[in-house]
C-alpha cells in the first residue's frame, strides 16, 4: 500500500511539473505573437508619407510587412528601426544657439 502513495505522490508531482512547463510554454508563444502590427493607413499618417512612399519603402526591402487579404501590415518595432537607422542627430549642442 505505501508503494502505491508513493507512486501516487510521485505522478502528481509529475504532473504538477508538467503544468508548470506547459504554462510558461504557453506564455512565451503568447509573447511573440504581443507584438503590436498596425496597417499601411496608420504608418502612413504616422510619418506624413503617401501612398506610394510607403509602396517604395516596401518595394525596396527597406520595410518588411506582412500582407493579408491585400492589406498591409507592419510591426511598429520595424518602423521604429527605420527610423533609428535613419538618425541624424543635430550638429549644434544646443536649439536656437547663434
């Protein structure tokens, strides 16, 4: 009968740490998929270009997007890579100095 228990408290153990893994699992692959994605529209109003900018910009490999049905996505983290690789900081140390 102790072998049994033994048993018995050795699987739920088991088991627990099975749960465990599978929820962190679970979680990261829900991390992946967090990041946030908006649509051409938005890009588009977010950077003050046209249509056909954007349309370059894709055209070029310069942004990587995703397409649906015929609509564009893109990941924000993209956008904001675009634009940190495009930095020019200013010349001058301070705004408005002569």
């Amino acid at each position: 009968m102790n072998e049994i228990m033994d048993m018995i408290l050795t699987l739920t153990q088991d088991i627990k740490t099975v749960k465990a893994y599978l929820l962190n699992f679970h979680k990261s692959r829900l991390e992946q998929f967090s990041e946030e994605w908006i649509d051409g529209q938005v890009v588009m109003q977010t950077l003050h270009i046209s249509k056909r900018t954007l349309q370059s910009l894709r055209d070029g490999g310069v942004l990587p997007y995703s397409r649906i049905n015929g609509k564009f996505y893109y990941k924000v983290s993209d956008i904001e890579a675009l634009l940190e690789s495009n930095y020019s900081p200013s010349k001058s140390k301070h705004y408005g100095d002569q």
